[in-house]
C-alpha cells in the first residue's frame, strides 16, 4: 500500500522530508506538491529507479522527464547553460518555467527520453526544494497520474491513481497554479522555442528575452514533455465551447460545463470560476469532479485570447478533447 503523509508545504516538517528522502535514495518513488501539479519523483540519476516512474505510471518512455533541482549551481552540472538560460533561471527561478538544454553526461538517456537534451527546472514550492535538497539528488518528476490522465493538483487526485503503485505521497494540499510549467527550448539563445504553454505566460518570458518565442518543429517538439501523446484526458467525453460560438450538442441533464461564463442551457453541473487564473488552478480537479459526479461528458468553456495563463488552458483543453 502507498504511505500518505500530511505535511505543511508551506513549513515542511523536517522529519517527514527525511522519510520521503530515504525513499528516493532507496530507489523508490514519492508523490509531493509542487506549484503546478504534483509530482511523481524519483533520483533522476538512477536508471532502475527512472524506469519505476515509466512503469507505475504506463509512459511511453521516450517522452522525456523534467528533472527538478532545488539550487542554481545544480543546473551547470547536469546541463550545458548558455547566458540566456542564465538569465531566465535567475529571473524565473524558482517558478514554473522548465528550460531544455543540452545534457551532460551524468543524466541517464532513460530520465532524458533517449535524447541529447534535458529538462529542468526549479519548483516554487518548499515542501519540492525541501525533499530535492535533502534526497541529495535532482528529482525526475512527470505529473502524479497514470498516463493521459488529468494531471492531479491535490493528494486525492494522486491516490486515485497511483495507490499501491508508488512508496509514498506528501500530502500538501491543493497546488497553487493547477497546469504544468512552461517549457522553453534554449538549446539556440538565438531562437527560443516555446514547446509547451504552461504556468508562465509566454509574454513574461519575451519581455525579459527581448524576442518572441519561436515555434517548434516536430523534432524539436520531442524535446518537451506532454507535447507527442494525448494527455489529461478524463474519462468521459470533452467538447469545446467558444462564448461566441453555437453551443455543442450534449445531453443537458447528464452533461458537466466548466468555464468562465454561465452556459446557454442547463446542464447537470456547472463549475464556473471568477478569473483566468482560478480557471486554470481547478481545470483538472474539475474534470475529476465530473468523472466522480456521473456527467456524461463535459463541456468545457475555450478561453478567448492568448495572453497570460490562457494560452497554457487551451493547449490542455486541445489535448483533453483529443483534438
């Protein structure tokens, strides 16, 4: 069975860092909150112990895994920094911002999806830095669910997924941002690819840069998590609904809506949300919800725009509905 311990994330207990330290020394894996979603961590430098994290949660294992580091010395020993992945590390860091590089020796092609890059990143969250610092070891982290799975955002999410699959779960409450972090290819500082929208707007990343963010191709797509398989899909049909557009059909007493505006037909739960940024902190738990609440599928409100975190829930939305 899988060990669930409450910790203040805000105040970690030591004590309880030091249990969930020795699992990921010991080679097991540990569920824990971070800002965006919670984690799946495992000592991103041992082989068998990556490969814990592809089998519990049934991932392809060429997609990649973000390695998550609790200080910015770590970065210059596991990748191959430039000055502009420099100076978004020290602006960002620690936040929701995960850079591609390319990888030192010392990361196993398993934590690096077979390629010559890596991920990484550093979590805003100090129950994440507490466990990093004292495992005494960069984390390899993908969300907390079985694969394609909405990624979870509290303990519940994860122990409806991974109970009796993983050591241990910190359970430190809801997470503050509710999506992945964004993640940025800075092998080139000439040409700055955006591989995933996510917690931190694309504009923020461009203000500091002087430049906007380019698009990838498919093969430097690769480079990034969550980008080449569908993902955080419920298990119940997702339509998209644009508020100037026709309403999709749906069968209005077993359909779930969730959004930012009131629907134009009654529906049997409705979840609405008072900003973009409360939208994208409970669209996962939100599908959960509905799963739980018997709704037949859900219909789920495409934000207009593309600013801010927006860009990161329609990328979500896209995959969730399979489009």
């Amino acid at each position: 069975m899988t060990t669930l311990l409450k910790i203040d994330t805000t105040n970690p207990d030591p004590r309880t860092i030091s249990q969930a330290a020795k699992v990921i020394r010991s080679g097991g894996l540990v569920a824990f909150p971070t800002e965006t979603v919670y984690g799946l961590g495992a000592d991103a430098l041992n082989p068998e112990s990556v490969r814990k994290i592809y089998t519990a949660k049934g991932r392809p294992s060429d997609n990649p895994l973000i390695l998550h580091i609790s200080a910015h010395q770590q970065a210059e020993s596991l990748v191959h920094m430039n000055d502009t992945a420099r100076l978004l590390a020290r602006t960002f860091w620690p936040g929701p911002l995960t850079l591609v590089l390319p990888a030192k020796d010392c990361i196993p092609l398993t934590t690096r999806g077979g390629l010559d890059t890596a991920a990484i990143r550093m979590p805003d969250n100090p129950t994440a830095l507490a466990l990093i610092s004292t495992s005494g070891t960069p984390i390899a982290a993908p969300s907390a669910n079985l694969s394609g799975r909405p990624s979870p955002t509290d303990a519940q999410g994860v122990l409806a997924d991974m109970d009796g699959r993983i050591a241990m779960i910190l359970d430190g409450g809801s997470t503050r941002v509710g999506i992945e972090s964004t993640v940025i290819d800075v092998t080139d500082p000439k040409r700055v690819l955006l591989l995933r929208p996510g917690g931190l707007a694309r504009e923020e990343i461009e203000h500091v840069l002087f430049m906007s963010l380019a698009q990838p191709d498919s093969n430097s797509k690769k480079r990034s998590p969550g980008t080449r398989y569908r993902h955080y899909s419920p298990s119940i049909p997702v339509k998209l609904w644009n508020v100037d557009s026709v309403f999709p059909d749906c069968v209005q007493d077993s359909a779930g809506f969730i959004g930012l505006h009131q629907p134009p037909v009654n529906v049997r739960v409705k979840l609405l949300f008072g900003s973009m940024e409360a939208y994208a902190g409970a669209l996962f738990a939100a599908f959960r919800q509905l799963e739980e609440e018997g709704c037949s599928e859900i219909i789920a409100e495409y934000p207009a725009g593309s600013s801010g975190i927006s860009e990161g829930i329609r990328d979500r939305l896209i995959r969730a509905a399979g489009d």
